[in-house]
C-alpha cells in the first residue's frame, strides 16, 4: 500500500530537508574520497537518520558518480536496487530484533569477511543499534574499530546515551536534529504539488507545527487530510481529521493580556470552551508561546536553532504581540500559566483556573500599579488597627478618634499649628521644664489619634529634648512594648513634631522606682495648662458607681488607668 512518507522519501542530498550541517560534511568527504569506517547517526525520531544513510551508501556505489561530486545519479543499476532495497551489499539490520551476540556474528562479523558483489563498498545500517545486548556490542567492537577496507558501518539510534562510549569513541558521529517548521511546510508544498491537491498555507503550517519537527509525522497527518477526497483543501475541511491547534487564539490571548483587556481574554476562553477546545492543551501552547517570545527577546536567533518557528502568518502576528511585552510581564504570564498547567485538581468549572489568571494579571497587577503609585507621593498614615489587637479595651472610644486619624498626613509633620517650618533635629535642645510646659498639649493632641495611647503616656515620665531625642522613662515594660509598636511610633513622633515644632525622635527606659501622678494631679495639669481643652480632652471615664474605697472599684480603677477603656454597665 502507498503512503506519502515512503512515495516521497528523499533519494539524494538535496532532497533531504534541515540536517544541513551533516549534509555538507557527508558530500564533502564523498567528493574528497575521504570517508570513514563508521557512522554513528544519533538523534530523534523521524528526521531523516534512515533516510540519509540510504543516501550515503548510494553516493559511495553510485557508478555514474563523476570525481569531485557526491550527488548518486539514481539511474544505475547500483543506485536503483539500493532504492529498491534488493541491493545485497547494502545490509540493513533492526537491532531491536537482532539483540544477541549469536546475530551480530553472523549477520554482520561473517557479512563483512566477504567482498562485496557489484559494489565498491559493503554498507551495514544498524537501526536501533542501542538495542543490542553488551555482550552484542563486545562482539561489534572489533570489527568496527578495524574493518575491512571495503566495509562501511552506519548505526543509528535514537538513544545515544544507551551506546558504549567504545563504540561511539571509533565512530564518526552526526547529532541530527528536529527539522524547521518552514522546512516542513516547504516538504508538504512539494507533495501537494506532486499530488495535484491545492492546500491552503494555514493547513500545511498547522501540519507542521503539529508534527513537532517530524517529518514523518507531518507526511503521515497529511495523507490523512489527502484522503477527504477534494482537490482543494480549506482549514475548515482539514479540521475534520486535524483538531484545532488554538495557535491563532493563543496569540490573541496574550495580545489582551499585554493590553489589560480582561474582558474581551475571559470571552475568547469561553468561546474556545463552547467550541469543544482542550483548555489543557490551549495552556499548554500559551506557554510555549510566551517560551518562543522570551528566546526572540533574549536572542533572535535561538528560537530558530531550537525548531520553534511558527510558519509565516503566525511569525507576523506574534512579532505584533512582542513588541507590547517586557520582560516583567513575560515572566509573570509564563509563571501563572505554568502554575495553572501543573493544577491536577477537578475543576467544577473547567474555564475558572484560565480566567482566575486573566483577573489576576489583568486587573490584580494594575491595582498593585496604583497603590505603588501613591506610595510613592503620600507617606503611609499610620493606621490604629493593629494598634488596638494589642489593647482591645478602648475599641469604642478608638472608633470615635479613627476620623481625625485619617487626616494625619506628611504636610502635618512638616508644618506646626502656626505654619513655621520644623527644625532639625540637631538644632531642637530643651530642658526638663520646657518639655514639662508643652507636655500636657501633647498628651491632649495624641489623645485625639489614640484614646488609649494617651493613659500610657500619662504613666511615664519625659526627659529634656538632646539633639531632636527624648527618653521616656516607664515603670511598666509592658507600657514601653506597647510604646515601640512601629504604628505607635509613628504616631508619636509625629505628635511630638507638631507640638514641638521639631522632627524629635525618642527612646524609651524602665525605671521601676519611677512614682506615678495621681489621678488629680493629672487633672490639675490638664486644666492648667495653656490649651483649650476640646470636647475630647474633657471626656472622663465612666466607671462603676461602687465606694471608692472597695477593693474591686481600686482594682478597676487602675487597669483603665494603665490601659484606657470604659465600663459598660
């Protein structure tokens, strides 16, 4: 029965599609008469190994081959029973059938000990050859490493790695690789021809992308496009024995994702799931999309070396999306694609994974935009939130501070009440008794950022300004911990520079000889100080109406003194 990929096998060198740099070698040793005992023809499936071995064994017999040319004629006698495979000095054995010692001892030791018939030289092409037993390759050692003159040996094998370095070290070895895209379509274009069937461009390049660099793939999968009868063959009609490769639809995915149109990618996704498309599979050539763009960005030329070209109209539409991508982005859409490929987990709904990556580029990354935006114009507020999971006793009075809170920004650091600009800290010394004047208005100013902030600093006792720093002497430590909390911190330095009119920092000490005011002593220094009280500064606690002199009314007393809060009856 005939197939394509045996109709249409190459019978010379410049039949053979890709595999240059082992075409030129091969035609330059032939033209030089300097050809070697062994070949070792090494790489993956279906990319002319068998192939060009066939060729090679014709060039060296060929009798109409003229001196300084390679090219077989393929009209001798020698050339057209080789092409046949009737020749019998051409010997082509399976070594995935012939793995013994016993084999290669007959078919290939006492072979070779025979001159050859009509021929110049006895070709021996061994495929499969790392499917020979170690004991097969002992045997094969030695005739290799020293043949008769007119014995050539050609293995091929898509396992390199399973073949004795001994055996590779006697041969002169070919790395084949996958063939081009364009190289396939240029083969297919051929046949089509030959074959008298117009094909359209889009349905050879998805062929050849498909196939994967094969191009015994490619000759297999079009036969079967050849087979629906017609003459000329649409993408529609090709798509009836070729599912849809989802190359065009990959493209216009990123081309949404680059311009943050999270719509009109969540919209294509669902279409290809109404169309019946393998969403596995449509990641999977996203991510080797984005792969290809990456090579094109890093090098140009390696995305050609490595087989990943595309064919003509998806080359130019992909160049298009290249171009609105940076580096950032492709590596956070190749990442979130790759996380998304590996999820093994059953979806309920089998579209969700897809569109969770298309929110999270699109819309997560451009409010993560903004934020480091205004980040960059207005320093962070500091918030009370964290502040009041330490002291949850004052929530309700925090609720009624958290407004005023909100308003503090950079401009009130920087200016005070009275709109002069702040010192610097190397230029702000007070004594004792100048902080001790201004410090009643700071207790009422940071009253009004933090309820309970204000009782804890009542507990302490300030010490004279030195170079924009103050020290606050504390009895308790748990009042100094709450004290050099980052967002109380903050809040109290910029209490202190409003009040002070200075960028003042502090520290913070333990004295635990340190005597504590009185309550009324506390109350005479708020009503005689210099400020007008506000609403605030005047609110007092409400606590239980119980005699001051019982123990539970004095034990209370001093826990919403120490940490602020009210009683609820």
């Amino acid at each position: 029965m005939s197939t394509l990929y045996r109709d249409y096998r190459p019978q010379n060198f410049s039949e053979v599609f890709g595999q240059n740099h082992i075409k030129i070698t091969l035609q330059n040793e032939i033209s030089a008469e300097q050809m070697a005992q062994a070949y070792l023809f090494c790489g993956p499936r279906a990319v002319g190994k068998t192939t060009l071995a066939r060729v090679l064994a014709k060039a060296l017999n060929c009798t109409n081959r003229k001196n300084k040319e390679s090219e077989p004629c393929n009209k001798c006698p020698n050339c057209l029973s080789i092409t046949q495979g009737s020749n019998l000095d051409v010997i082509e054995i399976d070594a995935a059938s012939n793995t013994g010692v016993d084999n290669v001892r007959e078919n290939i030791i006492a072979f070779s000990r025979v001159a050859p018939n009509n021929t110049k030289f006895k070709v021996f092409i061994i495929d499969e050859v790392h499917m020979l037993s170690i004991s097969a390759f002992n045997a094969l050692l030695k005739i290799i490493e020293e043949p008769p003159t007119y014995v050539v040996f050609i293995l091929c094998t898509t396992e390199i790695q399973k073949v004795p370095t001994t055996i590779i070290s006697r041969c002169q070895r070919f790395d084949f690789k996958r063939i081009s895209i364009s190289d396939v379509v240029k083969k297919l274009n051929l046949i089509a021809s030959a074959e008298k069937i117009t094909v359209d461009q889009e349905v050879l390049e998805s062929v050849a992308r498909r196939s994967g660099g094969h191009l015994r793939d490619a000759e297999s999968l079009l036969g079967q496009i050849f087979s629906l009868g017609d003459k000329t063959i649409s993408l529609e009609q090709a798509e009836l024995v070729m599912p849809h490769y989802n190359s065009s639809e990959a493209i216009d995915l990123i081309e949404s994702l680059s311009r943050k149109d999270a719509s009109k990618a969540i919209i294509l996704i669902n279409n290809l799931v109404d169309s019946g498309a393998n969403l596995k599979n449509f990641n999977a050539e996203i991510i080797n999309l984005l792969r290809k763009i990456m090579l094109n960005k890093l090098n140009p030329s390696l995305a050609a070396n490595l087989g990943l070209d595309l064919g003509e109209n998806l080359e130019l539409k992909l160049n298009a999306v290249e171009a609105n991508l940076d580096w950032p982005q492709l590596l956070s859409f190749t990442k979130k694609f790759l996380e998304s490929y590996s999820d093994n987990r059953n979806n309920l709904i089998t579209q969700l994974p897809l569109e969770l990556v298309v929110m999270e580029l699109c819309l997560l990354n451009q409010s993560n935009t903004v934020q480091n935006d205004l980040k960059g114009r207005v320093e962070p507020i500091p918030t009370l939130k964290n502040s009041f999971k330490q002291n949850p006793i004052n929530n309700n009075s925090a609720n009624e501070s958290s407004a005023p809170a909100k308003k503090m920004t950079l401009v009130s650091i920087k200016n005070n009440q009275n709109n002069t600009p702040l010192l610097n800290k190397s230029d702000i010394n007070l004594d004792h008794i100048s902080v001790m004047e201004k410090w009643p208005e700071f207790l009422v100013k940071i009253k009004k950022y933090n309820h309970s902030l204000s009782f804890v600093l009542q507990n302490c006792q300030p010490k004279e300004i030195s170079n924009g720093n103050i020290s606050l002497v504390f009895k308790y430590k748990f009042h100094q911990d709450r004290i050099n909390d980052p967002n109380i911190r903050g809040i109290v330095e910029n209490t202190l520079a409003e009040v002070y009119g200075a960028i003042i920092s502090f520290n913070s000490l333990i004295d635990d000889n340190l005597e504590l005011k009185k309550d009324d002593d506390i109350e005479e220094s708020f009503t005689s100080s210099s400020i007008t009280p506000s609403p605030i500064t005047t609110e007092k606690l409400e606590i239980s109406e119980e005699s001051p002199s019982s123990p539970t009314s004095s034990l209370m007393g001093d826990l919403l003194k120490n940490f602020g809060g009210q009683v609820i009856n």
